[in-house]
C-alpha cells in the first residue's frame, strides 16, 4: 500500500481534460514539493511536472501540475492518444524517505 | 547529455546478495546539489524508492529497507553502487538508477536509465 494516493485509473476523449489527484500527509504533500512522472509502457519513467508546477524543457504545457494542503492533482489537456500511460505522484517524506504513489493508469478512449 | 545505465545479474538466488551498479556520464557526482537514486518496480506493480546518495556523500536509505541496502559512489568512475542482502523472490524487479539535482527538489529525478530486470529464484 502506498504512502501517497491516487486513483488506480482514469480515462478521457482525445481533446478532454482529466485530472489526477494525489493524496497524502502533512509529512509529505504537506511540507514538501510534488513531482509527477508518466511511465509509457516498457519505459522507463520520465519526469513531467517537479516542484508541484514547474515543467522541465520538453513538456507540453498541456500538462501542468497544483498543489494545495496534503493534496496535488495533474491535469492534461488537449488529450492525446500518446498520452496513454501510467503517471506517478512522488514527493519526499519528513521521515527521510522519498515516497511514491500508487499509480494511475490513463486510458484514451 | 546526460545518461545512466544499470548492470548487474539478471537472476540471483534467495538469501544472496545482489549488486547492481549505475554507469552514468555527463555530470559528476562531485558537483554540488547532484545526487544519484535508485527506484524499483516489481512487475505490473508501482514504482519504489529505494536509496539515494548526494556529491557529499550524504546517503538516505528507504526505512523498510534499510537494513538490507547500502549504497556507494566511486566519482572517479562516475558509478554509483547498490548492494541488497538476503534477496528474496518478493525483491524481483526493475531496477532504476536516476540523476537528480537539488535546484529541482527533492526526489525530481529528471534522467533514468533503462532498468534492469532482477528476478529472485532458485
């Protein structure tokens, strides 16, 4: 069971917007910042969103990334078919430990 | 630009010890801020910190793991290194070595090598 929580799945229309959450704790979300990553089958994972927001060179500003309390949510708008994969929130824990969340696979109907 | 790649045996037994070792270029792991981690996934399964080690040395190590891990650098070789003890079939994974630096914060891995995939069998 992961420290950080997501839906296990979520789907959307090419050209809808989703969003996925990510839940966790003061001692996570709560005091650290959220990167996200998407992970295209076979792949290794790639870093979409670091510090709750920021997109490193190369993203889409399709993607975009918010944080507010314990919580953080991706969104992808302008959905496309490339985009179907598995995305993680990850943050590191006041514990001294990094921390991921369960996953949530994307499916582009 | 900046690459990682892992070796290391693809099958080992229960109870051994594995050794995985992270080959990496374009940066040094004596810069300031740089760090190197390492993350696995079990097949079909959600992605697990593990360790991490920074340009000084400073090395974190996964709680529920710790005792098993122990993780090295030798800058000279630009490699990182992990050890795991008493490898059980439940420790059969891909496992990822990944550069990250700390002006994009904690645990934003920005490069990943490839994986390499460990499975526990007798």
């Amino acid at each position: 069971q992961s420290v950080l929580t997501q839906p296990p799945s979520a789907s959307g229309t090419p050209g809808q917007r989703v969003t996925i959450s990510c839940s966790g704790s003061s001692s996570n979300i709560g005091s650290n910042t959220v990167n996200w990553y998407q992970q295209l089958p076979g792949t290794a994972p790639k870093l979409l969103i670091y510090s709750n927001n920021q997109r490193p060179s190369g993203v889409p500003d399709r993607f975009s990334g918010s944080k507010s309390g314990t919580s953080a949510s991706l969104a992808i708008s302008g959905l496309q078919s490339e985009d179907e994969a598995d995305y993680y929130c990850a943050a590191w824990d006041d514990s001294l430990k990094g921390v991921f969340g369960g996953g949530t696979k994307l499916t582009v109907l | 630009q900046i690459t990682l790649k892992e070796s290391g045996p693809t099958l080992v037994k229960p109870t051994q010890t594995l050794t995985l070792t992270c080959t990496f270029s374009g940066f040094s792991l004596s810069t300031s801020g740089v760090g190197v981690g390492w993350i696995r996934q079990p097949p079909g399964k959600a992605l697990e910190w593990l360790a991490l080690i920074y340009w000084d040395d400073d090395k974190r190590y996964s709680p529920s793991l710790k005792s098993r891990l122990t993780i090295t650098k030798d800058t000279s070789k630009n490699q990182v290194v992990l050890t795991m003890t008493n490898m059980d079939p439940v420790d059969t994974a891909t496992y990822y070595c990944a550069h990250s630096d700390s002006g994009i914060g904690a645990l934003a891995f920005d490069y990943w090598g490839q994986g390499t995939l460990v499975t526990v069998s007798s």
